[in-house]
C-alpha cells in the first residue's frame, strides 16, 4: 500500500521578468508522499531554490497547480497560506534566522505559540523534546547569538519540527557548515527520515547527501530531469 | 493567546533596542508635558483674567439710557401722517435715569428660574473735592450684601471692610489710585460733589483696588441708602439692575426679552465684552497648537526609530512570516511597538505635566493690578489630560502605521535569497 500524497505541484512554471524574461521553473510535476525522504540537486543557478519557495507558499506568482495535503493553494489569502506553512510546513536554510532577542527554546517555540493548539507549558515540553532529541537540550536558556553555526542550524532544524509538520522543506541545510558539523546534520536527516518518518524534501549540493535519500530529483535548467528511486539506500 | 505572543515578540524588539527606544519614548514625554504645562498655564491665566472681567461684571444689566424719546407729538399728527419728518435738535424730555417701577421689577426678577441674583445699583457721576481741584469720579450705590455674594466685591478690598457700608452711615470705599491722589486713607473724611452742586462729606470706610486702572482712578462705592441721601432721591430710586444668570449663555436671549418686557434698556455680557473672548480664545489657540506641535514632532522620532529597527529586524520578519505568522500579526508586532511607546511616553508625560503645573502654580506671582493674587495661575482641568492622553496615542499610532505596514509588506523570499 502507499502513503498518501502530501505535496504534489502539476505543470508549475514560474517566470522572471526583471530585468528581461527568463523561465526558471518549466512545466514542473512532481508528488512527494508521506514518509518520504526526496533530494533535489542540479547546476547552480537551476532553480532548486525558486522551486522550493513556490511549493512552500511563500511565493506565489507562479503558473499551475500546488496542492499540499491534497488541497489547492492557489486563490487563498496571505493569512491562510501563513496558516498552512505554520501547521504543516517546517523550513530549514542555509541560514538558521534565529530571533537572537529570544533564548533558544524559545526560538524553537514560537511557531507553537502562534499554532495556539497546546498551551504554553505544553509547547515548552515539546520544544525540550525536540531539543533534547538533537542533542542540544543544555542550550536551552542560552540566547541565540551564543551557539556556534552548528549549534544553530539545529536550533532551526528544532524550530521546523515544533508543530510535527507534515512536511519538512530545506534549501542547503549544510551549505553553511563545515564538514563535521553538516556530519551531524546529515545524521539528523537520517535518523527523522527512517525512525521517525518525517517527510523530507531537500535541496542539497552535497552527492553524499543524496546518496543516502530515498528518492532524488535532479533539475536542469528549470526542468526536471530525473526523478529517481534510489536503490542504493537503505 | 495570539495577543499575548504578539506583545511577547513586540517588547523583545523594543528591548533590542532599548536606547532608541527610550530617546522615543522621551520624546513623547516631553511633548506631553509641555502641553499639559502649557494648557494648564495659558488657561489659568485665562480663566483670571476672564473672571478680572466676568466676576463682577452682571450677565444682564437693565438701566434707563437718557435720550430723546422715539416718539415725538409730530407723529401723532394726522395730517402729516403721510410725509417723512425731519426734526433737529430734538433734547431728552428729561433727565431720567432712573428705573421705573423698580420694587416690582425686581420681585419679578427674584422669581424668574433662569435668574441666580440680582444686585440693584446707582450710579451717579460725581467729583471728589480736593482742595481747590475736583477730581471727577462715580459714586456707585449698591446693595453690599448681594453684590459680594454675586460680583465678589469682597475679593477687592485691599484696606478695611467692604460690610461697614451698611454700617457705618455716610461711609464711602474708594479705588486704590483715586484714594492715592485725595492723600486719602481709612477713617478719613472726603467730600463729593453731585452734578447739581450739592456738596456731601463722607467717611472713608475702606480701599478697593480692581486690577483695572480705569476703575481704581474714578470709582467708589457707598451703600444704596448713602447713595440715595447724596443724590437726593426717594428710597426706590436706582440707575441699574444687574442680573446674574445660571447660564452665561442665555444673556443675549434674556436681555432682548428684559428690554421689551420692561420697557428699559438691557445690555448682556457677549456683547459689552466681545474683544475679550478674542483674547481668551487665540490664546488656548497658540497653546493648543505648540502643544500640538511638539507631539507631531515626537511622532517622527517614533516613525524614525521603527523604521530603523524594520530594517535591522528584515532577517527576523522573514522567518516570522517563514514560520506561520501572518502580514496582519507582523503589522500589529509593530503598532503594538508604536502604541507602546505613546503609551508609557505619554503616562510618564502626563505625570510630569501635572508636576511641572503644580510647580508654576508655586512660583511667586504679585501684581499690583492682581491683590488677590500671589502665584502664577494654573487651571487643572482633567479635559486637557485626556485630550493630551488621546493625541499621543493617536500621533504614535500615525506614526506607527506606514512603518507597520511596510513591515508587513516583507516579502520573506527576498530577504532569504538575499542570504
Ligand atoms: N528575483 C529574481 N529576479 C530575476 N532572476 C532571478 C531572481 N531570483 C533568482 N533569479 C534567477 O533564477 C535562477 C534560479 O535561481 P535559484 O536561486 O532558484 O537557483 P538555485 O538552483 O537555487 O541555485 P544555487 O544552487 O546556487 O542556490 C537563477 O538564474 C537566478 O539568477
Ligand atoms: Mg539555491
């Protein structure tokens, strides 16, 4: 039996027109099911990134259709497209945008707060549950702007889990990193995609990374040119 | 719930920047009280010199003016009925001031509702004899129990006391200038002269002094027994009634109705002191409008210290608006900040407002012109905390609103492909 379809784009195309025309995304269909593990990769410049941020709802000036969890984005306001990435959508960058005013737990429980569906208590012991399963939890009550790059990109890897969202998006988590640190990160991925069936989709440059998903996309110059089972993981 | 991690986020904003913050949230302060300082201020003083003017002058004042009567024999002829009568040199039959029928008059008046009091008065020009010179001057009569509970005559006497007109027979008070030049003082005699050469010693019983020089040089008062005596005249006679109303606004209205009913001539307040509600009224104006002034001016530091931090902020917007929150809990982020700021600005503003009032309010202030009088006159009237407390938040919501709006305009895909 398969899993349900969680984010699924049919013929997306999205064009620039600044300063002249250029289509970056190109007739793009693609499905991404529950509990899987999906990388992106492809040249510089390919438009890995602008695709993420149309299926992210962030952007929306773009041309067919987007459904995540089997509804359609397109024609809804501002507010309820929020509304959709703070309940089912968890996002890590190459940069971590840490709030630096706040501590890290609650960096991590901001998007539960403005969920509003547990209290704050709850949303505390949910963040410490997050943090504690990255190994951070001693960094909890430190402020932001104290962790090391590593440290961060956890701290933002935490953030995105916070509301278990059904679909976890990232664009070069690693980018920032120096090898030991995107080590631990990869293992993260690793350890979310296979214990706890976190549905994945990443943007990477790194061939190893790729190597360990279950599924990898590769795009080439706003198409997509390959969608892959990889048998080679586990 | 939503509101409360929306004041959360807004007060970690302003605490990262606490200085710019603060120098803001001075801002408002300081205009805050200078405009409760100032309103205080300008509308005291107001207020005195109103009541320099309204205190003892009557809202409705009822007297006979002497002029030739509007119907001359004349008009009564049939014959010449249709033409148009020239006639000159037309004299005032005689000389009469005086108020017809003035006991029933006034019981009519004691029983009108819209009527506080009324004070009967004569007045009679006379001249104070002084040596050989004549100094020309008014001899007022009046009735000293209602004129002090009704024009605070009282509030005016500098020497003596204003009661020993009733009395002590024959006594007289004198302005504080026109008692200067007769070298005159308390317990002394001085003698006036009425208009038809009859000569009256009376005794000084006290000194007043008004403020306005005019009156200090020319008027006295005597009682209206006293006044009577001197001029010669019956025991009901009397030049003026002076209402005092409940309403200063009806004055107008009641003194055309006086004047027809009555059959007497009537002057109201609005109109013998017109320029003085000018004065009063471009006064409160420029108060109003520095103190406007300086609010708008705080109004740009608070626009000026938001768009900074929505500048410094961009990174945390976007990933706040990443993250779930919507453009709308973005923009109320930072009218919470703005509204904050007038807020605690204006608080400690009014605070400091009515403090700096209460110290004018102490300085000491001694006029020659002002005996009751000893420091700067405050008015405190609650109205001009809450108009302050309105504009200040109204101007840091103004001022708040286009940054806000920009804030909640961010498009989060600029500034995270900008990394
Ligand atoms: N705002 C914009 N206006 C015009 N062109 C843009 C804009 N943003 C991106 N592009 C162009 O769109 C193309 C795709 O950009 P995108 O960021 O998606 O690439 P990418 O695949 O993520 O590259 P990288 O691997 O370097 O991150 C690039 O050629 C870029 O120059
Ligand atoms: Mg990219």
């Amino acid at each position: 039996m398969e899993n349900r379809i969680v984010l699924e784009s049919r013929h997306l195309c999205k064009q620039f027109r600044d300063p002249v025309i250029i289509d970056v995304l190109k007739d793009i269909t693609l499905s991404v099911r529950q509990g899987d593990f999906v990388s992106i990769s492809g040249k510089s410049g390919c438009g890995k990134s602008t695709l993420l941020y149309v299926l992210s709802t962030m952007d929306t000036d773009y041309s067919g259709e987007l459904f995540i969890d089997g509804q359609l984005m397109r024609g809804r306001t501002e507010k309820q497209l929020a509304q959709v990435r703070n309940e089912k959508i968890g996002f890590v960058f190459q940069f971590h945008y840490l709030l630096n005013e706040f501590t890290v737990v609650e960096n991590v429980m901001l998007p539960g707060l403005k969920l509003g569906t547990f209290s704050e208590a709850h949303v505390r012991t949910r963040a410490m549950d997050r943090l504690t399963m990255l190994g951070i939890e001693k960094l909890a009550d430190k402020k932001a702007n104290q962790l090391s790059g590593g440290e961060k990109q956890r701290v933002a890897i935490a953030r995105a889990l916070i509301n278990d969202p059904l679909l976890l998006l990232c664009d070069e988590p690693t980018g920032n990193l120096d090898k030991a640190n995107s080590l631990i990160v990869f293992s993260i991925f690793k350890e979310l995609a296979e214990k706890h069936h976190q549905t994945l989709l990443v943007v990477t440059h790194d061939q190893e990374f790729a190597a360990n998903s279950h599924r990898i996309i590769t795009m080439e110059d706003g198409h997509v040119i390959s969608n892959v089972k990889n048998t080679h993981s586990v | 719930m939503r509101l409360r991690l929306i004041f959360r986020i807004a007060q970690s904003l302003l605490m990262a920047r606490w200085k710019q913050t603060l120098v803001a949230a001075i801002g408002v302060t300081f205009s805050i009280t200078m405009f409760i300082a100032l309103l205080s201020f300008m509308v005291g003083l107001n207020e005195l010199l109103d009541n320099l003017i309204l205190n003892r002058t009557p809202h409705v004042r009822l007297y006979n003016e002497i002029k030739a009567s509007a119907h001359q024999p004349i008009n009564s002829a049939s014959e010449f009925q249709r033409g148009y009568h020239f006639i000159r040199s037309i004299k005032p039959n005689s000389n009469r001031q005086q108020l017809y029928n003035s006991i029933a008059l006034q019981k009519v008046l004691q029983e009108d509702p819209r009527v506080k009091g009324i004070a009967a008065r004569i007045t009679a020009p006379v001249f104070f004899n002084d040596g050989v010179v004549d100094l020309t001057g008014v001899l007022n009569g009046i009735d000293i129990k209602n004129e002090n509970a009704l024009f605070h005559f009282n509030d005016y006497i500098v020497k003596g006391k204003s009661e020993d007109l009733a009395i002590v027979s024959n006594s007289i008070i004198l302005g504080a200038s026109l008692a200067d030049k007769l070298q005159a003082s308390v317990g002394d005699m001085v003698s006036v002269t009425t208009a038809r050469g009859t000569r009256f010693p009376l005794k000084v019983a006290g000194i007043f002094q008004s403020g306005l020089q005019e009156m200090d040089k020319t008027m006295s008062y005597t009682s209206l027994a006293t006044a009577q005596k001197v001029l010669g005249k019956s025991s009901d006679y009397m030049t003026d009634l002076q209402i005092r109303l409940h309403h200063l606004e009806l004055a107008p209205e009641l003194a055309r109705e006086y004047a027809l009913r009555f059959n007497t001539d009537a002057e109201d307040i609005q109109t013998s002191n017109a320029q003085f509600e000018t004065g009063s009224f471009i006064r409160t104006l420029i108060a109003y409008s520095v103190g406007i002034t300086l609010l708008i001016v705080a109004g740009f530091g608070i626009y000026n210290i938001l768009n900074m931090m929505i500048y410094e902020k961009m990174d945390s917007i976007a990933i706040l608006k990443a993250t779930g929150f919507s453009g709308q809990d973005v923009n109320r982020i930072f009218i919470v900040i703005a509204l904050s700021i007038g807020f605690f600005g204006g608080i400690v503003g009014l605070l400091l407002g009515f403090l700096l009032s209460v110290g004018i309010d102490h300085i000491p202030f001694h006029t020659a012109s002002l005996p009751t009088i000893t420091t700067y006159p405050v008015s405190y009237n609650p109205i001009f905390y809450s108009i302050a407390s309105c504009f200040s938040i109204m101007t840091t919501y103004l001022s708040g609103w286009a940054p806000a709006r920009k804030a909640s305009r961010i498009d989060p895909v600029v500034i995270i492909r900008g990394k």
